[in-house]
C-alpha cells in the first residue's frame, strides 16, 4: 500500500515535470526575438544572415519546434542541460556555480522568517490588537507596499554608506545579512498572517473555551493546543511561499551584487538565452513540487488522522 | 625615544606593505562571463579589463593604431603582418609568430563571432615575427578587423589563458569579481596598482558602492545619482562622450515616411540642443559618429523648423485651423517607439514629440520591451536605436550594416542604388585620407534620404574616488582597466 502510495507520488510528479517541460519550452519560444540577432547586436556584431544562420545550427534552431523540444528534453533528462547561448558554457556548471548564493538567501530568508514568524503570530494571536499583533499587520502591509528594489537600496544607504557598519562586497557571512532580511520580510507576512488566523480559529474553539474556564491563560492554551492545527495551514503557505527560494531573489541579487541564479537568469532573458530560461523553469517547477511534497509529508506527520 | 621610533618603523614596514597593495576597485555592470576570450562575448570584457590585447587598437580619437603589429600591409589577396618584437605574454613567453597563429586558429575554429569578421582564415609564419593571414571574407579595412575583441591575442596553456596587457589575473569568480596585478612582462614598466574589478549588476548600487568608499572607479553611473554624488566630500564624476550614438530610425516602407520631403523635414525639426538638455549631458549629433572620430561629419545636423514647414507644404500636408497637418482627409500621425533598456530614449520621446508636433505631426508614444524583433518585422513608424558607431574604429562597418539595401538590419528599408555603389568604393579604398573622404561622401548621401534621423552622442558618468581622481575615462567602454591607470597611495 506504502508502495503504491510512493509510486503514485512519483507518478504524479513525473507527469507535473513533463508538462511543465513542455509550457517552458512553448512560453520561452512564442517570447519576441531571434537569440541569435540579439546576441549579435547586443556585442556589435555583425548580424548577417550567414552568421545567425550559422548560430542556428550550432545551437539546434534550424529543426521542426517538435524536434527541437524532443531533442531537448532527451538531453535534459540525461543530464546535458546544454550551453549558454550567452556564456558558451554548460547551463549546469552555470546554475551549479551560482546555486550556494541563491540557496544561502532564499533559504536563509525563509528560515529567518519562520524563525521570527511562528513567536510573533503566538504572541499576537494571545492578545488581539496588542503591540505584537500591531507589528504584525505593519509587517504585512509594509512588505507588500515596499518593494524590495527600494528597501534594499535603504539599507544600503544607513549600513553601508552612512553608517559603515557592513562592507557590500567583502565576501563572507555578513554579506549576506541584509539581502536574507529584505527577502525574510517579504515572506514574514504571509506566514505569520496563516499562523495567526490558524491560532485564533483554534481560540475560538469550544475546548479552548473550556480550558479557559477552567482558569488556564489564554497564552498558554493557544500555544498548547493551538500549535499544531495552526501548523497546517502554514506548512501549506509554506510550500506556497518556497518559490521564493529560487525565483524571488533576482531583485536582491541584482542591488546587492550577488552572483546567484536570479540575476544569471535576469541577463539571459535580454538576449533570449532559450535553454538557460528552459532550464530555469524545470528547477523552480521541481523545487515547488518538492516543496509541496514536504508540506504534504509534514501535514501527515502533524496530523496523521487528518488525511 | 629611540626604542618608539624603531617600534614605529617596524609597525609603518608592517602595515605599508598592506597600504600599497590596496586594490584600486573598479564598480561595472558587466564582467568577463569567461577567462577564455573565444567564449562569447568574453574577449571584450577581458580587453576592458586591461587583460587581452588586439594587433591594433582605437586611440582616444577614434582612431586605429598599430598595438602589438608594427604594421600590416596588403600582400596580393592576403595580408603581411609585423608583430612587435617587445611583447611577452602575463607567464614571460614572448608573443611570435607561432603564438599569433595559435590564437587566430583556435578563436576562429571555436568562435562564431570571430568567424563572422574574417570566415575561415590562413595563417602563414613568414619569420618570428611576421605572418600572412588569408581570409576567407574579402577585407577592406583590416586595421579595423585585427582591433576588434573576437582576434584579441592569447595563449593557452593547459586550462590557463594568458594575455599581454598590463595586468593579469589572479582570482576570477564568475559573476562577481575578478581580482588583477600587475603583468610584470609588459612592454612598458610602471608601478601600477592591483585591481579588482566588480561587477555591480544595478546602477543605485554602484552609486551606493562608490559612496561607501568600496569603489573606486564606478563606471557608468546612472544620471539621477549624479545631483547626490557631487555633494559627496572627496569624489570626482568625469563624463565624457561615448562611441555610442542615439538616433531614431523611420520605416520607409509605411506613410508618411515613404515620402522623402517628410523624413528630411523630421530631420529638420529636432532641435537637438533641447535632447542634450533633457538628458542633461551629450554633444549634438553631426552623423553617424561621434564627433571625435576622425571620419565623423564636422557640422552639427542642422534645425529649421520653417523649412521643415514648407517641405511638408510641398509633400501636400497641409496645416489646419489647429496647427494638425491632413493629406486627403488623412491626419499627419504616427507612432514613436522607445525601449526601456535605454531610460535616456523614454526621457527624450516626450521631447521629441512637443518639437514635431508643433510643425503639425501628431505623434502617439510607446515603448518597446523587444525593439530588436520589432524593428528586424519592420512593425514601427519612427523608433528610437543606440549602437557603436565604429567598434573596430572604422565607419564603414555600421553603414554596411544598417544602411545597404541588403543590410542584416537595415531597419529603415533603405534601398539606394547610389549610397549601395558609395559602399562598394568604400570596400576597396584602403588609403586613410581617401576612406574618410569617402566616409563623408556616402554620409552626405545618407542625410539626403533621411532613412534615419541622428540625434546625439551620450556622455558616460565615470564616478572617480580621491585616490584614483587623476583617471581619464576612455570614450569607449572596451578600455577601462589601462596601463596608464595609477592609485595616489
């Protein structure tokens, strides 16, 4: 049955990777521009039809679309992710390189805000309209009404420039401080926001109540009892909110001058580097759907009889 | 006392060392995606950063000079080339003949750029320092060709690349930075400072970076960081006017533009001076090329907004009760593209826009995430374009390719039988003094059709720390890092 259940699991997301395959392959083709005209004019190069011809051959192009993505997506799947039609090398030394900068921010931003949203949510929903529960919501709007670009720039400005507190580019662990705050903050909201809700539903409960009556304090029953119904909706905003991890650190890798994944991506957009943005879209699928299969398998663990 | 001055000898011997090897740090938006220059668009960036070299190269005045070749000069269909004989590698081995053969065949076998300047190539060692290149594409020019990055000068040892300018490299991390010392093998001895060059992928940041005092060279600020720098304590901005010109390109295949005597009175209209003014900083555009390119057009383009009148009077568009211009009914409108990857052309659209229409025009704005393609469909009216105006240093090679019938992106759909024959006489005169006569000729042949309307030439902001206030920014960002780069320390 356990079996089953995997091999089903497996199933599904092996069938989740080959449409994605294929909408990344059809979104990254119907984008306007010839890779190889782009990639010519952005080096001041001569953009013959005789070279871009050339281009096309080297790179597959010349083929039927069906070709193209059969061929490409044989090769993906055995590991030859191909070449960067920007930087001429392999697309999986490229993200391979850049990988430990967006996983130490993505990653550290996420853990930094679970870190700081599970106490704050419990604190806030233990007194309703409190200081906690004030911070909270400033939180939220804040992040949703900033964006990143701007507050990154801000915190340049106080800790670098005024303040001279932290080098921007000296390698090391601080450099690394003030991008996981702004991608934290971002996340922050919507966790502790599903957390809050969570714990107050569970206050609204008719054995809360009771524990109440019987003169245990509010703080200590929501977080006894209300821990781990609540934690099932935040793993579920959770894995909503992975994507972060390897999407939505593009903008803080650009101000901060990060070498990650994001900022690679952002550079071959503009020339249309087809199988640098392929590839990109099958890892960010493959994280979201590993990061619902751990919610799924969290959940479970949680609330075994829930499921 | 003498026991604390031999203590305070001993602690300046300790620490001076570390004062004089801080890194002059140059903030840019772009870095080298590779150490080998046959990789992408790697051999320029290395060239920018004081690594690579070509046989010749363009001097602050846009002109080509002989660099690591004495000369070149034709040889039947093929082409002698004398190298120096004074230049060694960042390893201490020399550059000869077999060395220059090597690195032509390697970058013309593994780069489709470099094979698109010269098609497959020949190289024939005449001496150790001389060869007979053949290639494959007809050159006219080939002073220009041997100064463009896809032929920059190398040696490959095992999986380390070695280069002859002034500096190499000692620490590379892609993406991020590219840490440089001095070459001691260069021809010309100095104390020059090391070098880390940065790459600082957002413009703010760079500003932010440079305020900091973590760079020192910040090249190619954004304009909106300038007003905020100046009041900076202890930093310089230079700017300077780049190889890169900004014009507006109109499709002569759709209305009103298929009629000549509209083009040339858009060509009158703009009033040039007022684009400088908006973007706060560049030079009127005389052509084609920046001004001080030695084949540029000497006068600034001109403005007449009453002759433009009178030749849209002429054309048949005639002036209503509100000033709108009709021809049969028909309004005089079009639409004007601009491309947000150049911020200056969304400042200038609107601009453009109040001096065309105040001579009748009605003129609808967008802008143009992918203008290339756009412009490649002929889907645009009047579209606003940037490009180097000479990266080889030679004229010809932006005519051929923007302006021949046959042009890869000849944009406009300009198809001159007399500017095409101006071009076939450019590809065979070779003597300097007659090329740029000829240049100047097919120019003036050029504005007489009015397929594009050249606007101006851009300044780069170059923000300079107090140590490294003595740097003069080249007008052309393929030479950043120099030998004649120095470090008040």
């Amino acid at each position: 049955m356990a079996l089953g259940r995997v091999l089903g699991e497996f199933g599904r997301v092996a069938i989740h990777l080959l449409a994605a395959s294929a909408l990344a392959f059809l979104i990254v083709r119907a984008m306007p521009g010839d890779p190889a005209v782009l990639l010519l004019l952005a080096q001041g190069q001569a953009a013959d039809p005789a070279t871009v011809a050339a281009l096309h051959a080297q790179w597959g192009l010349d083929r039927s679309l069906p070709g193209q993505y059969a061929a490409w997506l044989g090769d993906f799947l055995a590991g030859d992710w191909r070449t960067s039609f920007r930087t001429g090398r392999p697309i999986f030394e490229e993200f391979a390189a850049r990988l430990p900068v967006t996983l130490t921010v993505g990653l550290g931003a996420f853990a930094l805000a679970l870190g700081v949203a599970g106490p704050l949510a419990e604190a806030a929903a233990a007194r309703p309209h409190g200081w906690q529960d004030r911070v909270l919501d400033a939180a939220t709007l804040g992040a949703q009404a900033v964006p990143g670009f701007w507050l990154g720039c801000v915190l340049i400005w106080v800790f670098a420039v005024e303040l001279r507190a932290i080098a921007l580019f000296e390698a090391g662990p601080q450099r690394y401080a003030l991008p996981i705050a702004v991608v934290a903050l971002a996340v922050l909201g919507p966790l502790a926001q599903v957390y809050r809700a969570g714990l107050r539903e569970v206050g609204r409960s008719d054995y809360v109540r009771a524990a109440l009556a019987r003169g245990a304090s509010r703080g200590r029953v929501m977080v006894q009892q209300g821990r781990r119904y609540a934690a099932l909706g935040l793993f579920s905003t959770a894995a909503a909110e992975a994507g972060t991890v390897v999407g939505g650190t593009a903008v803080v890798e650009t101000v901060f001058g990060l070498p990650g994944i994001g900022q690679f991506v952002v550079d071959s957009v503009a020339v249309r580097d087809f199988f640098v943005l392929q590839a990109f879209f099958m890892v960010a699928v493959a994280w979201m759907l590993l990061a619902s299969l751990a919610a799924r398998l969290a959940r479970r663990l949680v609330a075994p009889g829930a499921f | 006392m003498i026991r604390l001055l031999f203590l305070a000898f001993l602690s300046f011997v300790a620490v001076a060392p570390a004062l004089a090897q801080r890194p002059v740090v140059v903030g840019q938006t772009f870095l080298a995606e590779s150490l080998d220059p046959a990789q992408g668009n790697a051999g320029w960036a290395l060239q920018s950063h004081g690594l690579a070299e070509t046989l010749f190269t363009v001097d602050r005045e846009g002109r080509i000079v002989p660099n690591l070749a004495r000369n070149v000069v034709r040889d039947g269909e093929a082409w002698r080339i004398e190298l120096r004989d004074d230049v060694r590698f960042g390893d201490g081995s020399p550059l000869d003949a077999s060395a220059l053969r090597d690195a032509f065949l390697r970058s013309t076998a593994e780069s489709a750029r470099a094979r698109a300047q010269t098609g497959r190539i020949e190289v024939e060692i005449l001496g150790p320092h001389a060869v007979r290149l053949r290639t494959e594409q007809k050159l006219a020019a080939v002073e220009s060709v041997l100064a463009e990055f896809p032929l920059v000068v190398y040696r490959v040892d095992g999986e380390r690349f070695h280069f002859t300018g002034p500096y190499r490299a000692v620490e590379y991390r892609r993406g991020e930075m590219l840490r440089l010392e001095p070459n001691p093998h260069y021809r010309v001895p100095a104390v020059r400072p090391p070098v880390v060059v940065r790459r600082v992928a957002d413009t703010q940041t760079l500003a932010l970076g440079l305020e900091s005092g973590e760079i020192d060279i910040a090249f190619n600020l954004a304009v909106e960081t300038l007003p905020r720098l100046a009041r900076r304590a202890g930093l310089t901005v230079k700017s300077t006017p780049v190889a890169y010109q900004y014009m507006a390109f109109l499709n002569m295949a759709r209305a009103p533009f298929d009629d000549v005597r509209v083009r040339r009175a858009v060509d009158l209209a703009v009033d040039r001076a007022q684009l400088v003014e908006a973007v706060r900083g560049g030079e009127v555009a005389t052509g084609m090329y920046p001004r001080f390119f030695p084949f540029a057009s000497p006068d600034r383009r001109p403005t007449d907004p009453a002759e433009a009148a009178r030749l849209l009077d002429a054309a048949g568009w005639i002036a209503g009760a509100n000033g709108q211009r009709f021809k049969d009914g028909r309004p005089l409108e079009f639409v004007l593209t601009a491309y947000p990857q150049r911020p200056d052309f969304v400042t200038l659209a609107p601009v453009l826009r109040a001096q065309l229409e105040r001579i009748g025009f009605r003129v609808r704005l967008e802008t143009s995430e992918a203008i290339t393609p756009q412009l490649q469909a002929k889907r645009f009216d009047m579209a606003f374009w940037a490009m180097h105006a000479a990266p080889g240093g030679d004229g010809a090679y932006v005519l051929e390719q923007y302006l021949r019938s046959q042009g890869p992106t000849n944009f406009a759909g300009l198809a001159d039988p007399q500017i095409d024959a101006a071009l076939d006489r450019l590809r065979t005169t070779d003597a300097p003094v007659a090329r740029i006569a000829a240049l100047r000729a097919t120019e003036a042949l050029v504005f007489a059709q009015a397929p594009v309307v050249y606007l101006m030439t851009p300044v780069w902001h170059v923000g300079l720390s107090a140590r490294v206030a003595d740097y003069v920014p080249y007008p052309s960002d393929y030479y950043i890092v120099r030998a004649d780069l120095r470090a008040r320390d």
